[in-house]
C-alpha cells in the first residue's frame, strides 16, 4: 500500500509553525483505505542515500519531498529529482497540495548556480524545475525560472530542461520570460476540472491556466507543451473528456492523469480511487484525441519518468511529420 513519507526535517517544539495553518480550523476528513493495486517501494537504497546527500549539499528543495510524491523511492534510487524553485513556502493555500503556506522568504539569487551544479553533478539528462506560487513577486518568479534555466545549460550543455511554472495570474509578461529562455518542455498543472476550482484550486482560475499554455505554444512553436491533472476529487468522467478537448484546442502536447491521495486529514477528501482500467480508458481517449504522448495511472505523476517521456514525445512528434 502507499504511504506518504515524510522526509523532511521539522522543527521541534512549541515554536514550530504548522505546515497548513489555513487549514487547522477544517475538521478532520476520512481517509479511504487504499487499494491494492496503489503500491509503491519504500525510500531507503544507497543511490536514493546519495541523492538526499546532493539535495541537501546544494542545500535546494524539491517538490518530491515537500508534496510528499509515492514515487520518491523509484526517482531518487535512479538519481532523478524534481527541483521547486523560490523556496518551499507558497502563496496560494490549495486544498490538495502538502507545500507550506504562509509568506515566502526573499529569492536566492544564489539558487541558480546551485540547482545548475546538482544537475551536473547527478549527471541529469533531462532534469524538471518547478516552483512555489509566489504571488507576491511582480513578475510570480518567471526572471528566476530564466536565470535556473541559464545556469543549467551553462553547466550541462547537453540536459534538457523542463519547466512545471505556476500559472502567473495577473502577471503580465512573465509567461514572455520564460519561454525566451527557451526551455525544452513548458508545463503547466490544471489539477482538477472547472467545477471543482473554488474548493480545490480556489487562487487558480481554469480558463488563465489552459490560456497560458496556448500561449506558450503561440510563442515558441516548437517548444513541447504540458499539463496533468488528478483524478478522484470528485470530478465526472464528462468533465475530464472536457479538460482534454480543452487542452487539445490549446494545442497542448503532453497530458499526464494521476490519482489524487490525500496528504493529511485536513486536506480535501479522496471521493474514489480510480481503477486501472479507467485510467487505461482515458489514455486511450486521449490519445484519439490527438495527443502526442498520454500517461495515465494511479501513480502517474507531472515529474514521474519526465526524461523518459521527453524521447518518447520527440520520437511521437517527427513520427507526425
């Protein structure tokens, strides 16, 4: 069976701030027993040991520990890891997601060059850089996904890089930022469907979100274009069709599906877990409905096998033309 575990380092003592303090006044949801075919292997092998040692040396966060990832175990005992830039401290309060909220610290100016020396040094062939909302910046920290971006290819010439951005609402020009630093992949979450925005996704709005990967694609139109989003929130099978024509009209490349599991009891609910042959069903429907490469499974996640999947949409994008 899954579990979710925790990894990081917690203060001690009454000081110790809560992880989700606009949380803390929900009452307890229940958690549904899991089911067989959700299993994962525990963290613990020598290559996962060397690189924890990595992360912390480079002192970086990534969003395998701070969203309590079930694949942390497989990615980081084949030296893969996803790194969540502008700190571990989001501005949005998201009713899914285990990332601290509250008010983030100052931007590293330093964290480039760090995040660019860890790549080289765990010999990274294709490496995710993701982030914290961060709302409170005037560009949501798009100029910091361009010098990360920078650095890494200064370092590691040969790596591919993909970027999984927040959706930079109200920020003009920052979407412009970053895809003039010519990232490989551009990915951007819509998480759920539209009717569950205002309870899962409240600070989001669905419609900016499938907008702003169109316009990735309008800006540089050869830039491979992605998004996921989870299922067992509650949503219809109807409403996820609609999410992939919607994507698919934005011209979107990529669509990962993946079962939601609820971080702690103060989260949103987990309503269903999804079988396999549903997932099964989706990709197929995805695919029909034109997308380059599809990954549907309970443990699909954005990041999950992200290098393999690169060479996999290459290959399904000139096999196109």
């Amino acid at each position: 069976m899954v579990t979710l575990i925790n990894t990081l380092e917690r203060p001690a003592g009454n000081d110790a701030r809560p992880r989700h303090p606009e949380k803390a006044h929900r009452p307890d949801s229940p958690v549904l027993r899991k089911p067989d075919w959700i299993r994962v292997r525990a963290p613990g092998s020598p290559v996962w040991a060397e690189t924890r040692d990595i992360v912390r040396e480079n002192k970086l966060v990534t969003v395998c520990e701070e969203a309590s990832c079930p694949n942390v175990g497989e990615c980081w005992s084949k030296k893969h890891a996803s790194f969540m830039i502008l700190g571990d401290t989001c501005t949005r309060a998201c009713a899914f997601c285990n990332v601290k909220t509250g008010i983030p610290g100052a931007v590293d100016p330093e964290e480039p060059e760090r995040v660019a020396n860890a790549v080289a040094k765990m010999g990274l062939n294709h490496v995710v850089v993701t982030s914290v909302d961060r709302d409170d910046l005037a560009d949501g920290g798009a100029g910091h996904f361009a010098a990360v971006i920078r650095a890494i290819r200064d370092g590691s010439p040969d790596t591919t890089i993909e970027v999984l951005t927040p959706d930079f609402l109200r920020k003009d020009g920052a979407l412009e930022i970053v895809a003039e630093a010519r990232p490989d992949v551009f990915n951007h979450n819509l998480e759920t469907v539209p009717s569950l925005y205002l309870t899962v996704r409240p600070g989001a709005r669905y419609f900016h979100s499938i907008r702003l990967l169109q316009h990735a694609k309008e800006l540089d139109p050869q830039i491979f274009t992605k998004s996921g989003m989870m299922v067992g929130l509650g949503e219809s099978r109807n409403e996820v069709l609609q999410v992939m024509d919607d994507l698919r009209a934005a011209d979107v490349d990529f669509l990962t599906i993946g079962q939601y599991l609820q971080p702690t009891r103060k989260h949103h609910p987990v309503e269903e877990f999804v079988t396999p042959e549903a997932f099964r069903s989706y990709e197929t429907i995805a695919y029909a409905k034109g997308f380059h490469l599809v990954s549907a499974s309970p443990l699909t996640r954005s990041s999950h096998h992200a290098g393999e999947d690169f060479a996999r949409l290459k290959a399904a994008r000139a096999a196109r033309h």
